[in-house]
C-alpha cells in the first residue's frame, strides 16, 4: 500500500451526483437519468507496538485505503394507449473496497474488491376495461464480487485457476506480534432471470387478485485462499517484503500450512411462486379477505448431490433427493369490521403462514465436502517446504470435518396473527389497541 506523507490518518468523503428528466415526445414517451458517486479517501494504520518495532518498522504506518461507489439510473415510459402503459429502467451500481481486514498489527489476508451491479427491468400495464388490470414485470439483474489480494490486479475469470492467477497470490509470515501476506482470492457471480404477473378483477362485492412469479438464479463461487501456504515463526524477527534477503533470512519456522486445490462450486436454482387472493365484502360494515400462496423452490437444497460423487462416503449424508417440500402452500386471511356501522369502533384481524427462500451459499460447504486437501508440515524446511515433493504428498491424515444437510431441509417459514381494535374518542382523536403473535420455523442444516 502506499505510504502517506505524514503519520495523520485523515478522512475525507466526497458525495456528487445529478438527476434529469423530462419528456421525449410530449404526452407519449417519458426519460429520467441520475448519477451518484460517493468516494472515500481513508486509511489504515499497521503498528505492532514498541517492543516490535526494531523487528517491523518497515511495515510500520499509516496508509492509503480509497473507495468508491456510483450509481446509475435510467428509466423511460411510455404511454402505448389509454389502456396501456410500458416502461423499462436500468440500473448500476459499482463498488471498489482496497485494504479491507487490515490493520493493527496485520497485513495479512486482506482483500481489494470490485462489486458491480446492474438489473434490467421492463414493466407493462394494461388496463382492458375499468375493473380489469394486468402488470407484468420482467427483470434480468447481475451481481458479483470480485475479491482478490491487495494491491494485486483482480482476477474476474471464475472457475479458471491459472497460474497468472496463482502468481498474484503470496506466502503468509505469522509472526508472534505481525502478521503479512495477501494470500486470500474469491469471485461468486449471480444471476437473476424473473417474470411476474399480477392480475386484478372486480365482479360485485369481490376483488379477485391472482398471479404467479418466477426466477431462475444461477450462482456460482470460486475460492483460493492459503494456496501459496502459511509461514509460523514462534518468535519476531526482523522483516521488510520489499528486502527480499530480510525475507531469505528468516529461521526456524515451527509449521506450514497450505490450502490446495482452488474451489468452484455452481448451483442455480429455480424459485416459483402462484397465488390467489380475493377481498369480499360481506356487508357494507364487513369485510373479509381470503387468500392462498403456493412457493416451491429448487437447487438450494442440493436435491441433485450424488453421495457417490465424493471420494469416501459422506456420514449420515441421507439421500438429498428427498430434500425441500414441493407443497408450500401457505393461507391467508383477514377481517375488517366496523363495529355497530358508525366507524367508530373498528375491529381488525388477520392471519398467514409466509415461506421464505433459501439463501445458496448456505449448501455451498456440502459441495465441497474431501474437495481440498490441508497441507500441514511441522518444523518444515525454509523456504521450501515440500522438498522437491509434490504438495498433495503433505495432505493431512486427521479426520476431516464434514458438512451435511439436515434431511428435513426445507424453505423456513413463520404464521402470524394479528388483532387489532380502534376507537373513536372524538372527531380528531382515536385510540389503537394491536396484539401480534408470530411463530417461525427454520429448516436445520
């Protein structure tokens, strides 16, 4: 990193951005764009303390650590008829984060990252007839992190683990009072394809609101971390990554440790979900609403995980393909009732079961179960550790710890009930009573 000029550690923020808007074709065809960026001028303070600095002052400082992030957006409408309405906007977002996890007494295992967004959404509204409408929704959207060693060019092709990519990776030195190295590399990318469709009818006293929902989410996630290894010394000595004979001159490590090969796991997974919902009034004081959801999700409980895939059988792995439930069907319900038809008292209550989706990277650790092999050599020679060996040669013999997913997992949910009783005081005064009870349940794993 690089050093600053004096051992202040400033902060300076710095926030622009501008919108615009206005019409096209006048009544017809609509535009607005805005832009922001926020950028940060920080810092980081390595200090190992007193008693190590006639070991470490050259890693001694206050340095660099800038960020940024900006924002784009960009929407037009367009008025086709009086009937319907058509609409698409695009949306950016860029991160950049450098330094991140150093500090006191470690430079080690930080990261530099870039984390670009976008999202493309296209909307239409038709309305056939004045108690029918229709919105359609159709969304493709992008989102990675790109995360790599400080001060190193980000690699951003995933899955590939070349050795330009190897390259930029470095040995850790673990000293009792410091730590350096940036050994640490990961890139996941996401993405989102969804259609939605909403349709409303009014017929008599009912409000009959159905539609469904539907997205399709390949993710995937590669790391390499420790793949040049760990150096423990159990005592300080004196070191400078810019003297490469400072380096050449350390002695007696007790242990080295490395991480091999890199890992790549993809899992997409598809999420759908179809409702019905109608809003009856029962009574001009009376209303009611009667509803029914049905979510059903696949690919985030590694259903498709072959147990013979694995090199050594997998303990109380289970057949995945049992996993998730295929009928989530959750209810709704809800009242509304004015209390002797003066709106003076009113009685609300309500009732649901909500399902909720899965986030992927939790079965991520099951993919990789006997994936990567963990180099562990005590009292190792320096600076060549395997001695001509191959690192696989190293492997450790110890019992390896395994993830597993409950068999019983499944998409979360909570039921929750609410009841609620309003009273007019006076023409501008009222008092609320509300009583919320909630159950969740979450799947193990």
């Amino acid at each position: 990193p690089t050093r600053r000029s004096s051992d202040l550690a400033p902060y300076l923020r710095n926030q622009f951005g501008g919108d615009l808007g206005g019409p096209i074709v006048k009544n017809k065809l609509l535009f607005f764009a805005a832009f922001e960026r926020t950028q940060i001028d920080d810092s980081f303070t390595i200090f190992t303390g007193a008693a190590s600095r006639q070991f470490y002052s050259a890693v001694d400082g206050v340095f660099n650590k800038p960020s940024h992030d900006q924002m784009l957006n960009l929407r037009a409408d367009y008025q086709i008829s009086n009937s319907q309405h058509l609409f698409g906007r695009y949306s950016q977002e860029w991160n950049l984060q450098t330094w991140q996890g150093c500090g006191g007494t470690a430079d080690s295992n930080c990261y530099d990252g870039l984390i670009p967004r976008h999202a493309v959404v296209v909307g239409h509204t038709w309305t056939p007839s004045p108690t029918m409408v229709n919105d359609f929704r159709f969304q493709y959207s992008y989102s990675s992190y790109q995360l790599g060693p400080s001060g190193e060019p980000i690699y951003t092709d995933i899955g590939n683990f070349p050795a330009a990519r190897l390259a930029l990776l470095q040995p850790v030195y673990s000293f009792p009072s410091f730590s350096y190295g940036q050994g640490y590399g990961e890139l996941g990318i996401e993405t989102r394809w969804e259609a939605k469709d909403d349709f409303n009818v009014i017929r008599g006293d009912h409000s009959i609101k159905f539609g469904f929902d539907f997205s399709h989410i390949p993710f995937a996630d590669d790391q390499v971390t420790n793949y040049q290894g760990t150096w423990s010394f159990a005592t300080d000595q004196v070191f400078n990554p810019k003297d490469p004979a400072s380096i050449a001159n350390l002695q007696n490590p007790t242990q080295f440790t490395a991480s091999i090969p890199g890992l790549y796991t993809s899992v997409p997974v598809s999420q759908y979900s179809a409702y019905v919902q109608d809003d009856w009034r029962l009574h001009r004081d009376l209303s009611i609403s009667l509803g029914l959801r049905w979510d059903r999700e696949i690919g985030s409980f590694n259903e498709s995980l072959n147990p013979n895939s694995f090199p050594k059988p997998i303990p109380f792995l289970g057949d995945p393909s049992q996993r998730g439930k295929p009928f989530n069907f959750a209810p709704r319900f809800g009242l509304a009732w004015n209390v002797g038809g003066k709106g003076k008292d009113v009685i609300r209550a309500g009732f649901g079961i909500y399902y909720n989706n899965i986030q992927t990277l939790l079965n991520f650790p099951e993919n990789r179960n006997l994936v990567q092999c963990s180099v562990l050599i005590k009292n190792p020679t320096y600076p060549n550790p395997y001695g001509g060996q191959s690192p696989t040669a190293f492997c450790s013999t110890a019992a390896p710890t395994v993830t597993v997913l409950d068999q019983n997992f499944a998409n979360p949910y909570s039921e929750q009930f609410t009841l609620g009783y309003s009273r007019q005081l006076a023409h501008d005064f009222s008092r609320s009573e509300e009583r919320r009870v909630g159950k969740e349940c979450r799947s193990r794993w």
